[in-house]
C-alpha cells in the first residue's frame, strides 16, 4: 500500500461545503482514508457525492444524498453494466461489505466510530478494490 501527499480535490471540498451536511466529518475522514490508499487514485463528484477513480475508471463513489443517518460506499466497476464475474471480485469476510452482485458492494458507516474502527479494513478493501478492477 503506498502512503500518498495528495490533496484533495478543491472541486468535491467546495461542493461539500456548499451542502452543510450533517455528516462532513465522516465524509471528510474517508475522503482521507479512500485518497491515503494508492496515489493514482483520483477524486471527483460523480452522482451528487465524491467519486474515486483509478485510470479515470469510476471504482468507488460516495452516497451521501439524501443526507440521513449514515455514509455509504459504494464499490463498482462504472456506470456500464457489465458481465458478472463468477465469483466476488475480492475475497475479503470484511463484515463491512454488503455485496448486491459479485461485482458490486456497500460498506455502511453511521458514524465516526465505525469510520474510525474500520480504518484497517476499509483501506484494505480499497487497495483489493483498486487492484480488482484495474
């Protein structure tokens, strides 16, 4: 896993700032997490909420509309349906991940607590992820 300096993305901070939304610590802290992972990872808005890319290919996206009692991310392939792997796309147990398809999870955070508790998981998913789908 390579350690990154990257800054986050001025575009996706100040539409966050402009929502005031209930959850921006959490949302700032994965940001962090998410970016911390591999420094080819890039960040943007995509679907109303931050989106992370790796080879400008949309790998894991933020939900964080409508603000409710949780943030969650989304990990995928895209936009593109595409043909479903046999199997999931990582082997992770993480109890984090929800898988809807073999090719698609959520990980589910209702409060910094979590965010913080899963740092180790949720940085080792993302690193699984990124390498998955490359």
């Amino acid at each position: 896993m390579t350690k990154q300096t990257q800054t986050l993305n001025s575009e996706v901070t100040d539409f966050l700032d402009s929502l005031n939304h209930p959850f921006r610590e959490e949302i700032e802290q994965l940001r962090n997490y998410i970016l911390s992972v591999n420094t080819a990872v890039t960040e943007n808005i995509k679907w109303n909420g931050p989106n992370y890319c790796f080879d400008s290919e949309n790998r894991i996206t933020m939900r964080i509309q409508p603000p409710t009692k949780q943030v969650q991310l989304i990990f995928h392939r895209g936009a593109k349906k595409q043909a479903q792997p046999k199997d999931k796309l990582i082997a992770s147990k993480s109890k984090l991940l929800v898988w809807k398809e073999n090719d698609r999870a959520i990980a589910t955070f209702k409060n910094m607590q979590d965010i913080e508790n899963g740092k180790a998981e949720l940085t080792e998913i993302v690193a699984e992820w990124i390498n998955a789908t490359k």
